[in-house]
C-alpha cells in the first residue's frame, strides 16, 4: 500500500488523484488462519494490528457481520481520557491515552487526535472529596490530573454556569492531556495497517456458531463458510453474551443502548470536553462545528441502536442549566451503540472456559477510549497467554470478589 504524506498528496493533485490505492483489500476467507478475530471495530483492528506488530503473528482473519466500524467504534462521542480510581483501571487506559498521541504516526494515517483535555465538573460537595481523592490516586500513578477551582473551570470554558442555583460548579478534575479522536478514523487507521501486514478483513461475514473439541475451539461458522482456527478472539461489544453462548459458557454481562447526539454546527465556543455526572451529561465541539452531547446508559436491557425522545429531553434538559446557550440550538441527529456492562462496570480481558478462546468485552460507555491499550493487552494475552494489562481484567474475579469498581469514579455511566 502507498505511504501517505504530504508528497503523496501533492504528486496525486496532479493526477486528478486517480493513482490512489484501496486502503484494505477485500479478500476471500481462507480455510484456516492462525488467529480468527470476531469483529471489525476499534478494538477487534487493534489487536489484530498489535498481534502483528508486537508478536509477529500475521495470518490473522478479523470476521464483521456488517462494515468495518459500524458498531460502537462509529457510534460514540470519541472522549479519551485515563483519569480512573482503581490502578488496574488507570494503568490500562494510561496506556491507550499515551499510545493515542503518536497513534497517526504510528499507523501512517490521520486519526484526528486533539488533547484539548478534558474536566469532570463537581456539583456536590460529595463530587469534590471524590475527585479530590482520584486526583491523589492519579499522581500515585503517574496519569497527570489535577483537581482545579471554579475560577479555573469558568476560564477553561467560558460557557459554562458556574453559580447555577441546583447544579453549581464547585470544581472539576481536570486532565490536560485527555481529549477527542476522530471514531472512524482510528478504525481507518488500524484496518489499513492490518491489511498491510497480509491480515484479511472479511466484512459481511457473520459467525452463526464456535466449533469446539476436547474442550479448546478449532474454528467458528460462519455465512460465508466454515473458518478454522489455533486461536479465537471474541470482541463484539454488546452482542459478546451471544458469542460466549455458542461457543458453551456464560458471561456477567448486560446490553443495554447508550444514546448521544449533536446539534447544528456553531461557530468555536468550547474548545475542552466536559463531563458533569449530577446532571448526566457530557459535551465537546467537533470539528465541524456540532456539539456532541451524551449521557448515560439506558435503565433496562435493549438492542436498539436508536435513540429514544425520552432519554435525550432527559439529557438536554440537564445540560442546559449548566451551558445555557445550548438551549438555542436544533438537534441535528441522534443515535444509540448497544454496549455491555458488567457488574462493577469494568471491562473483562480473559481467557475463558474453552481453551484457546479469549474475550474482550464489558467496556460498557469506556470503550473508544481504551481502543489502543486494548489491543496491546489483549494481542498479548492471545500470543503469550497472559499480560499485565489484563491480569486484574479475568472472568474469575466474579467468582473471587475481586471486583475492580469504577461506578463511582466514572464521569457518567462508566
């Protein structure tokens, strides 16, 4: 494949840009593949990528029932941050966070990332002795945070109302380096480097059953033939519960709809993300202009991904009495991703009952955000059979009570 650059762009101008290369092939399944990894989305590519980059395993297949990125990787609000409580929670979502930063160098693709940082609002003075304590935990483990003033909001972000009658801001947590990518860009990205490195993206290819024997998978079925495989990666966000079933085991997982949605595009007027968990909601500022507004996850179990009325003048309504020039602004579209949430709201990395099956799943509304340190871990735990970054993420910590809670130190819902 052709290397972009701002020579390739120049020498294609005066083509008419005819010379152009497809940016992943198309490829037929083959009958058998090393490692088969189910889903397409940011981080199925990712750990494709990083099982070919880190361990020099290139006879990969990533099998997707609809397009490469038409699940959650499309469908959510592209925040990045690490600003968790739990260690195990920061170490992982550090990793992702740094790795975003050179990530368009690394894949030779522009994923748009901006660290225009990102606050977590206090509104009660129950937020302030949480996140003051989340800041403490942070500098424990190296993620730069900061507990910041009013003051220091209001100059952050001039729209907000920091004196509002039932939600004053009486802080935030603030990480200067967190901030926003570019959702299909970043899948972009990963499947054109996996593609790159002879790996087979195979889209409209659906997985309809797991053949198991002596207790280890040997391959799945799918509507486009049968696959066999030495390893298997399941990483299907919502629909995780519906593979682990084929393949004979259960998972500590409910899907439920997450909503979001954007309004017409305005000129630059917030230039940070901000979360505000009393009023359920966040908001940042794409660049084309809209503002992109979400919330928390739906309160009962659904596979819908769209979005409710409901739940959005719930969203909206909220929002409004702490960025009240919002209230002016039309919606311009609104969506839902159906994600998976396990009990502590903690993702889950593992190995599973039947050998040499892997999951990642559980990321609930925290995904994009972890897409890169994600795929590092997880591509280690398939190669070597296990990995730092995941050791704390096992399907036997329900069984153990080793829950890992981040309900509490979440901007919103996770």
């Amino acid at each position: 494949m052709g290397h972009y650059s701002a020579l390739a762009v120049a020498r294609e101008a005066f083509r008419d840009h005819r010379g152009w290369q497809r940016a992943w092939k198309s490829p037929e399944p083959r009958r058998r593949y090393d490692v088969v990894i189910v889903g397409a989305g940011g981080h199925g590519l990712a750990t494709a990528y990083h099982l070919g980059r880190n361990h020099g395993i290139t006879n990969v297949a990533i099998l997707e029932k609809g397009w490469l990125g038409g699940g959650n990787t499309g469908r959510n609000t592209t925040i990045i941050r690490s600003n968790y409580l739990q260690d195990a929670s920061a170490a992982i979502y550090e990793k992702a966070r740094a790795l975003y930063e050179t990530l368009s160098q690394d894949l030779n693709y522009n994923v748009m990332f901006s660290p225009r940082g990102v606050m977590m609002l206090a509104q009660t003075e129950h937020e302030v002795r949480g996140y003051r304590r989340t800041a403490h935990a942070n500098a424990l483990q190296g993620v730069e945070t900061e507990f910041i003033e009013p003051g220091r909001v209001k100059e952050l972000c001039p729209i907000i109302e920091v004196r509002g009658p039932r939600y004053p801001v009486l802080g935030a947590l603030w990480q200067p380096r967190g901030g926003t990518a570019r959702h299909d860009a970043v899948a972009w990205g990963y499947a054109r480097r996996c593609s790159e490195m002879g790996m087979d993206i195979i889209q409209k290819c659906e997985v309809t059953g797991i053949r198991t024997s002596g207790g280890e998978v040997k391959g799945v079925v799918t509507t486009r033939g049968d696959v066999d495989c030495g390893k298997l990666g399941i990483v299907v966000a919502g629909h995780s519960g519906h593979l682990a079933e084929m393949a004979g085991f259960r998972l500590p997982v409910e899907s439920v709809a997450l909503q979001a949605l954007v309004s017409e595009p305005v000129k630059p007027c917030m230039d940070v993300v901000v979360m505000a968990n009393t009023v359920h909601g966040y908001m940042s500022q794409s660049d084309k202009g809209e503002m992109v507004i979400g919330g928390g996850a739906d309160g009962f179990v659904n596979y819908t991904q769209r979005g409710s009325f409901s739940h959005i003048e719930e969203t909206v309504r909220a929002l409004v009495e702490t960025f009240p020039m919002i209230s002016r602004l039309k919606m311009l579209r609104h969506w839902g991703g159906i994600v998976d949430m396990t009990g502590d709201r903690s993702p889950i990395l593992s190995r599973t009952p039947v050998g040499n099956l892997f999951i990642n799943c559980g990321w609930g509304t925290g995904g994009f955000k972890a897409i890169p340190g994600s795929g590092w871990g997880f591509a280690e735990l398939m190669a070597k059979g296990e990995s730092p970054l995941c050791a704390a993420f096992g399907l036997d910590r329900f069984r153990e009570g080793r829950f890992i809670d981040e309900s509490v130190a979440a901007g919103v819902a996770h």
